[in-house]
C-alpha cells in the first residue's frame, strides 16, 4: 500500500543573500513537503512588503544579508521586528555571528537560531517545530543570549557618553578615522591643514582615554548601535 504524502505546511521564507545558499535550502524545504521560497534581498521595507501577512509562518534570516547601495550593510536583525509584526515566526541563520549578534537577533524577535554548518535534517526539523508552534530555544539558551544583550547595551551606553566630550569638528574627525580616511584626506576635506587635523585627532584620544585611533575608532563603533 502506497503511503499517502505528507501534508505541506508552511508558508516558509528564506532570506539570505547568497543566491546559491538561499536556493538551495528553498529546495531543501520543498523536498520535505514545505511550501517554501526565497525573498530577494534589497531594501529593508521591500524585504517586509515581499514577504506580506502571514499567520504562522516561518521566516528564515540570515543575520549578515550584505552591503546594499543607500543603506550600507543589512543585519538581519534590522528586519526582524517588522516580520513578526506581519505575523511571521523567526529562524535566525548564521555562520559566523558574535554571541552579540546573536542576542541582537533574540531581542528583535527570533524565536530560534540555527547554524549554517548544521545538518538539513536539524534545519528542517527546527522550521517544523516553529511551524507546529512549538520552541526551538532552550530557556537557558534564551536567558544567556538576554543577558547578553544587556550587557551589549550598557557598553554601548557608556561608550556614547565619553563620545559626548567631542566638539562637532572632533567627532566628525572621528568618524571619517572610521572610515578609512588618512590625516591629509580629513584636511583636505575640511579646508583646514595637516598641523590642524593632526592636533585634532591628538584631542580625540585624550578626550576618550585612549593611546591609539584604532582604540578611537572601536569606542564609535561600540556605540553605533545605540
């Protein structure tokens, strides 16, 4: 007697921004009777209004979707709260993401996360459970990535407020530090000299207590996700 196929379940959608990976999971899914596909990765709002309503669903997000013209790197958490609020239930998926990253995901709304070096057959069976409304997080899992995320935030909090000692100039000095710029660049933007930027960024690293830009730069960044 021939057994009768499995119900398909679902909707399921994949975000990622490695076409090969995305496809290949949407197969994966497929294969096992879900009613899955993927969602092209472009502006944040368009990833939401893609993915539509949904009661029950499960998205699965990459944490890391890329650089994008007009809104720099895309984190996944990002799109996060606006797909739960659509209706849809959250896998985070990463390969190489801090625990940071990680506890930025749980407090967005993830209600699981999943590695990409684990098995499909894991990776199925945690979209089935989310399907059937079930957990896919241990609680203590859960807690840890929480406490984490506060204490994130507390660096992040202490971080901008020794940023608070930069006048305008030095903070803007700072951040194109940040991004690659070189001492004669900055004076050539701001129409100032070498001497000029160079007494600046020395003010920047005594007012923030550090011996080096690198030092500089890492007190911006921990603060950039306030």
């Amino acid at each position: 007697m021939t057994a009768e196929p499995r119900p398909r379940q679902g909707p399921v959608i994949v975000i990622d921004d490695h076409d090969l990976l995305s496809v290949s999971l949407v197969l994966v899914l497929q294969r096992a009777g879900l009613d899955a596909r993927r969602l092209p990765v472009r502006h944040r709002e368009e990833i939401v209004a893609d993915a539509g309503p949904t009661s029950g669903g499960v998205a699965v997000v990459d944490l890391n979707l890329g650089s994008h013209p007009g809104q720099g790197t895309l984190h996944g958490h990002e799109i996060i709260p606006s797909l739960r609020g659509s209706g849809w239930r959250v896998l985070a998926m990463s390969g190489s993401a801090t625990r940071e990253a990680l506890a930025d995901a749980v407090v967005a709304g993830a209600e699981g996360i999943v590695d990409k070096s684990s098995s499909t057959d894991a990776f199925v069976a945690s979209i089935r459970r989310l399907l059937a409304g079930e957990d896919v997080m241990e609680l203590s899992e859960r807690d840890d990535l929480l406490r984490v995320a506060r204490q994130a935030q507390m660096r992040r909090t202490q971080s901008a407020a020794v940023l608070d000692r930069l006048t305008h100039r030095e903070r803007q000095v700072l951040e194109r530090l940040a991004e690659g710029y070189r001492a004669a660049a900055i004076a050539e933007e701001f129409v100032v000299s070498l001497t000029t930027v160079r007494s600046q960024i020395r003010a920047v690293l005594g007012k923030l207590g550090v011996g080096s830009q690198l030092e500089a730069v890492a007190l911006l960044h921990a603060s950039s996700s306030l």
